[in-house]
C-alpha cells in the first residue's frame, strides 16, 4: 500500500502541463515564463534534472539565489525565471513547478545555449538610435539638394525668358527706328525741295501819290518738278 502510494505520488510530480523552449547565448541572459491554472496563491520553484530537493534551483520564496545567477517573480498563476551569465553547461532541461497538495505540477523547459549573441545586443537601442539619426541627415541634406536645385533651375528660366523679352523689345525698337527713319526722308526730301517766287513792282515815279493805282503787279505762276535740291527762278 505504501509502496503504492509513493508510485502515484512519484508519477504525479512529472504531470507536465507544458513545453516551453528557450534559447540564449553564452555571456547573456535568459527569461522563462511559466503558467500554471489555479495557483495563484501557490509556492512556485525553478529545478533541473530529476526535481529533487537537493535540484531546486530558487523558490518563490527566495526571490534571488545566493549566487545572483537565478530570480524569479510570482505573478500568480503565472512566474517568470531569470537565468543570467549564461554558460555552455547551463544548457538541458528544466523545470517550473507548483507546490500543490498531493500532486505538483509541471512546465518542462529546455534550454539551448549558443556562442553566437540571437537575442538582441545591448546596444540595440542605440544602434536603432543611432541609424535613425543618420537617416534624418540624409533626408535632411537630400531636401537642401533639391530646393537649391528648384532655385537654380527657376532662375535659369528667368534669365531666359529675359533675354527673349529684351530681343522682342529691340526687334520693335528696330522697327520703330526705321519707320522714324523713312518719315525723316519724307520730311527732308519736301524741305530740300524749294520753290521761289521774284515779284517785280514798276513804278512811275517815287513821289507820285496815287502808287497803288500806277503800280503794275505780275503773279508767276510755278510748276513743281519731281527732282532733288533744284531751284527755281522766275524773272520779270
């Protein structure tokens, strides 16, 4: 009957209720989370190997080993273990256990220690910084680019379209020249050509008073020739 009763409680304490795998590298730490359903006011323990007392690695309890390698927090039906200063003989199997009444139950949990760092750096968050930053830079000096790039384009475009506005001007300036020319030949071909007219009065005497009526008045009458600088003379 004993011997019966040892069997079933032997059995009852490798009950599993979960597997859990976890991985870290050599130097760095490890977190592993256990879940357990209905022990919330239970004592929880982290073991290796076969369980035994003499295998309990830390406890509730104890919060910290006295070597600082393990720590643990109750949460209720849930604990988190911490392993850190990880070494390659920390790899194997391991155990997240609940104190219960008859019959304790279990998590099994096998870990894998690397030589390579898997798990993020601890400068992580300072290289995301880090990059973050350069990217602004970059962004930063890519926008500079462009806007002198905009300015330099729209003032070629400018001075462009000046030079075409100053040649149209000059163009009309041109015609205005010449046609100020051709009415500066017009007038000058009508001044150049001149007419005269000599009127000769006979008179009687000097000291007669009746002029007006002895005096003998001759008109001329001129017909204008098409030629340049020429002068005419009328006699009588």
């Amino acid at each position: 009957m004993i011997f019966l009763v040892l069997f079933f409680l032997a059995g009852g304490r490798w009950e599993t209720e979960a597997l859990i795998s976890v991985a870290g590298s050599v130097g760095n730490e490890v977190s592993v989370t256990c879940s357990h359903a209905n022990a919330f006011y239970n004592i929880k323990y982290f073991c290796k190997g076969n369980c035994n007392y003499e295998d309990i690695l830390i406890k509730s309890e104890e919060k910290k080993d006295s070597n600082q390698k393990y720590s643990i927090k109750d949460n209720g039906n849930t604990f988190i273990v911490k392993i850190s200063k990880l070494k390659k003989e920390d790899a194997g199997t391991y155990w997240c256990g609940i104190e219960r009444t008859g019959l304790d139950t279990y998590n099994k949990v096998i870990l894998t220690v690397t030589d390579g760092n898997i798990n993020k750096p601890e400068n992580y968050e300072k290289l995301v910084f880090v990059k973050a930053g350069l990217g602004v830079v970059v962004f930063s000096l890519l926008m500079i680019i462009l806007v002198m790039f905009l300015r330099h384009w729209k003032r070629h475009i400018s001075a462009s379209s000046g030079k075409n506005l100053n040649g149209v001007l000059s163009i009309q300036n041109e015609d205005k020249v010449y046609s100020n020319i051709k009415g500066s030949s017009e007038a000058q071909l009508q001044s150049d050509t001149l007419l005269y007219a000599t009127i000769s009065l006979n008179k009687e005497a000097e000291c007669s008073p009746v002029t007006s009526e002895n005096s003998l008045v001759t008109y001329s009458t001129i017909a204008h020739k098409p030629t340049n600088e020429s002068t005419l003379y009328s006699n009588d």
